[in-house]
C-alpha cells in the first residue's frame, strides 16, 4: 500500500493508501466517526462507518486525542465538500502515539503562551502556513541571484569587528584569541568576495544585540546581502526592486492558498511591480515636515517616520541618499553633495517599515582610513578589507534583505516574530 502525501491525494482516486500524521480534529456522530488528520502536507477526513472496518480499529477512535501520532489506511474518494478536495473511506487505524492533553486549543490564547509553546504552535495551519511563504521567500531569493550570474559566497558567523556599530554586537570569547563578534553582516566579506568573482551574494544568520523591543526588530535573523563589482547606486536600486518584485511574484502565483489561509489582502501584493518609486532623504523629510513631523534633516527614521512615507505610495519605495552621519561608515559620499551617502532603504508598504537598506561602497584607501577613524573603528582587524582598496579597487556596491521584515509584510503578520520559526528577541531565548 503505498504511503501518499494528503497534498497529493488526487493521485489515488479509487486507490488504497496509506497517510501518517497527526489528529487535527475529531468528531462522531451516530455510528459514523470523522477524524480530520494532517501530515504536513495538508488536511483530510477520514471516515469510519462501523462494520465497514476492524472492530478494534473503530475502537480505537474513541482512546485518540487532539495530535495523537496514527497511520490512517483508506480508499480515495473525491469528495468536493471536503476541504482539499478528497476524503479517505477508512480501513484501518493504526495509533503510534497518544497526546497527552493538547495545551493548544482553537480558541485564543495570549502571545506569552503561545511563544512559549512555539515548538507546538508551529503546528497550526495558520503558523504552517508562514513557514511555506518563507520557504518560497528563500527560494526565490536563491533562483533570483543564481540566474543573474551571482556566485554564492558563505560568510562568517564569528567575526573580529563590526559592520553595522558597535552598539548591537554580540560578543562571545574566542578561545585564547580574545573576542569574537557574531556577524551583523556579511557585507565585508562578501566585497573581497566580490572582487573575486565579480558578482556574490551571501544568505545566512545575523546577529544585533538590538535593545528595542519593537515588532520589527530580533536579536538573530536571516539576511541575504548581494555585492557587485562596478555596480553604483543606481544599478543596486535596480537590483534591490528587481528582487522584491520577483519574489512577491512568486509568492502570489504559487501560495494562493497560504495567503488565503492567512486572509491576506492581495492587493497590496499584487501592486508591488516595478518601477518602484524612488524619493531622496531630502524630498522624505520634506514630506515629513508638511505633515506635521517635526523630525530635523540629519537623523534617521524610526518605524513611524517611515510608516508615514511608506503611506504615500502604493508599492516598496527606495529612499536614497542619507545623511551620511546617520549611516555606517563603509557608504560612499554623493560626490555631488559629500554629506550625503550613496545608500539607499527600501521601505515595504502598510507600515512594514524598511525591508533592504544598501549602498555604494568607499572605493578610496585614504577616505576609508578617515571613516574608520571618524567611527572610532580599530583599523588592525581592518587591514585585510582596506587591503581591497589597495589592490585594485572598484567602485561596487550591494544591499542587504531581511528575510523575516519581507515574510511579515508578505503574510501581513503584526510582528516579525512569527516571520521566523523560533524567534530570538529581547526577551526570549526559550524554546
Ligand atoms: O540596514 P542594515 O543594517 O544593512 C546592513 O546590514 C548592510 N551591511 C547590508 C548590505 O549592504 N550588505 O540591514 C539590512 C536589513 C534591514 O533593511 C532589515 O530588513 C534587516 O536587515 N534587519 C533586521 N531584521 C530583523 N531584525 C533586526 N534587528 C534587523 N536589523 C536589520
Ligand atoms: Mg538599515
């Protein structure tokens, strides 16, 4: 008998099969008992009609409970009633494991408890469904690069500096060797690598050691960070919108259902095509102040400023050109206004706030030497990426994606703390 994947059931009309899983849902009536089981791949009901199966089978209905562990045996029926489409005339029952009483029950619970039950939670439709987005997110991340000709470079996790301040660094001791860091980035060494292979890209764990307790904001998230030699500001616009748009797209034509099952507003996705609209520091502020935000040119946006401009339009905008006292210290200065940075944050509509932030990157020697300084960053553990500029620099330039802040804004979720399958936040390391 073979074993079938609920999701592929329409395979087996008419044939006998077996599905291992787990009890969603249980219900009798009469001499009819229903049992609505999952495997991962999707939803059926089982049917047992007494006399139609072993006595002892249709017994053991009445000791299972809510994720109990079972192989289920049955015919195939279309049944256009059922959700997915078919239902299993059952014709045996074999129980693995009997659950103990289930702590999650379809009515509401408080986000403490299901956080910390999030080994279990992931079990709902609603949190499986989250998990087959992102899936799709990295996938079409990783077939986005690899068409475009960019060669996948693993990064390190361990790392002697920072890339992104030293005030959300995660530090760990380094064996005798003092202490390491846990990457905020790959971006240092994804230049060398650039410069190597010309076109690269990176997608792996990032660390902050982020004191805000925020709903976009984790302490451990997963960023995939793209680098290309000669590439200026303008082509790594192109390239950042380019990304997002393809992978919404793809999103939309093959997770229909997830989306449904998480009532997500379409439309917001749906217009998410390029060109995205693009708008300078100087113009968002601007903005800003007609509003009524009293926000002064120089800082940088928190979560509401960029709500507010995100508002303005229908689909990702790019912000370019900040401050450059308010961005790190690897961004090339506009060599038309040296106070501004040749960066760029691409800020994801309904208030998701910014889901890529990049930049071109300082070609010159002497001018990174200055911007370590200005940074008050030790230049020793730096000497091997000033050695880039020293041995045939190029202008290039590349952005970094947060995963999680692209699935929240995707699935529509309130915080991207169900964007990832175990979160690490401020306040929680457990499970
Ligand atoms: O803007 P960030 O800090 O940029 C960099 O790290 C660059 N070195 C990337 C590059 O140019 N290669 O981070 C990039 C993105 C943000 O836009 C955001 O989507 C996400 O990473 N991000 C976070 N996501 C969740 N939690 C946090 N604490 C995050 N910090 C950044
Ligand atoms: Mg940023």
């Amino acid at each position: 008998m073979p074993v079938a994947d609920i999701a592929r059931l329409a395979d087996h009309v008419g044939q006998l099969v077996a599905i291992k899983g787990w009890v969603h849902h249980l219900r009798s009536s009469g001499k009819v008992r229903f049992m609505v089981v999952r495997d991962g791949t999707g939803l059926v009901q089982g049917v047992l009609v007494k006399g139609q199966l072993p006595e002892a089978d249709f017994a053991a209905f009445d000791r299972l409970t809510i994720e109990s562990s079972l192989t289920l045996k049955g015919k195939v029926r279309a049944e256009a009633r059922a959700p997915g489409g078919y239902e299993l005339e059952v014709t045996r029952v074999e129980p693995l494991n009997l659950a103990q009483d289930y702590p999650i029950s379809p009515k509401e619970h408080g986000v403490a408890f299901l956080m910390d039950h999030r080994h279990l939670w992931l079990r709902s439709p609603r949190q499986q469904a989250i998990l087959r987005v992102r899936d799709e997110v990295c996938r079409a991340c990783r077939d986005f690069f690899h068409d475009r000709g960019f060669i996948l470079v693993d990064t390190p996790i361990l790392t002697p500096t920072a890339c992104e301040g030293t005030t959300s660094l995660f530090e760990t001791d380094y064996l005798d060797r003092g202490k390491a860091y846990l990457s905020q980035s790959g971006q240092l060494y994804l230049e060398a690598a650039a410069m190597a292979l010309g076109r690269v890209y990176c997608f792996g764990p990032t660390f902050r050691a982020e004191k805000s307790k925020t709903r976009r904001h984790l302490t451990e998230f997963w960023m995939v960070e793209a680098e290309a030699a000669f590439y200026t500001l303008e082509d790594v616009m192109e390239l950042a919108e380019g990304l997002v748009s393809y992978v919404v797209s793809q999103v939309l034509a093959r997770h229909r259902r997830e989306l449904e099952t998480l009532e997500r507003d379409l439309a917001p996705l749906e217009a998410a095509v390029p060109p995205f609209p693009r708008i300078s520091y100087g113009e968002a502020i601007a903005r800003l102040q007609e509003m009524g935000n009293d926000m002064a040119w120089g800082e940088d946006f928190g979560g509401d400023e960029e709500t507010v401009i995100s508002q303005a339009f229908d689909r990702p905008v790019m912000v370019h050109r900040y401050p450059r006292s308010c961005k790190a210290f690897y961004m090339e200065a506009d060599p038309e206004a040296p106070e501004l940075a040749l960066c760029v944050d691409m800020l994801a509509p309904e208030g998701y706030g910014e889901i890529i932030g990049g930049s071109q990157r300082v070609a010159d020697l002497e001018t990174l030497l200055a911007r370590l300084e200005e940074h008050h960053l030790p230049r020793e553990p730096l000497e091997w990426y000033l050695d880039l500029r020293r041995f045939g620099s190029v202008p290039h330039s590349g952005f970094g994606l947060g995963i999680e802040r692209l699935v929240a804004w995707l699935c529509g979720l309130k915080h991207v703390r169900e964007a990832i399958p175990f979160p690490r936040l401020l306040d929680r390391l457990y499970p």
